[in-house]
C-alpha cells in the first residue's frame, strides 16, 4: 500500500476545512527548520532536532485523535467503512486498516496506521 499517501491524508484531514497555502511542501519545510531551530542560530543541533522530533510526536498524536472524531459522525468511539469513504485513503485500505477484522477501525489501528505510515517514511529503512 502507498503508506506515504495514507500518512498525508490521516495529517490532512483536520485541516480540510482551512485553505492550502499555496506551496504547502516548501512551507512546511521552511516552517519544520523555523520550528526545529529553537534558539534562532541558524543550525539546527541535535538538543534541537530531538525536542523537535518529540514535540512532532505529540502533535501527529494529537492530529490523529482529531481525525478520527472528524470521521467518527456516529461517535460510537469507531469508524465504519461508510464514514471511512470521506477520506479515500483510508475507504481504500480499510481492510488492512482494520488489524482485528472486526469491520471498523478503532482509534488504536488508526495510530498503529500512523506508526506503520512513519516507519516506512523513515530514512535509510
Ligand atoms: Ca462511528
Ligand atoms: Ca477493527
């Protein structure tokens, strides 16, 4: 499955509703380095890159659990595969999704989606 697509849609879901600066790519690398770069020198340390990297966490955690209300219509605390379809991504790897087979996603199999997504993201892997 094209894990980076499902990523990028499970991230983007809670900003449907805003408007898409005109280059989102380049803004968000510029904005990664600006937020990276704590103390403004221009380099980014390691000290930096971890806090970062932890902060980034938290935040993809946060964004999940926002998606997942956003899809949840019924808030019956799962995701159907009728409330999967308003993101195509996840309507097309439902299934696979869906690591217990029990025909809805819960909020832990869309994290483990998360941790899988980023895993195959990771450099040098
Ligand atoms: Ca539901
Ligand atoms: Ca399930």
């Amino acid at each position: 499955m094209n894990k980076t697509a499902l990523l990028i849609a499970l991230c983007a879901i809670p900003l449907i509703a805003q408007a898409a600066p005109a280059d989102p790519k380049q803004a968000y690398i510029d904005s990664t380095f600006t937020a990276m770069d704590s103390n403004k020198d221009g380099r980014v340390d390691k000290a930096e890159f971890t806090a970062y990297q932890q902060a980034r966490f938290s935040k993809q955690a946060d964004s999940i659990d926002a998606a997942f209300a956003a899809m949840d219509k019924n808030k019956d605390g799962k995701i159907s595969k009728e409330e999967a379809t308003v993101v195509p991504e996840i309507a097309k790897y439902f299934t696979g999704l869906d690591t217990d087979g029990d025909g809805h996603l819960s909020l832990k199999e869309m994290q483990q989606a998360m941790v899988a997504a980023q895993t195959a993201d990771a450099p040098g892997k």
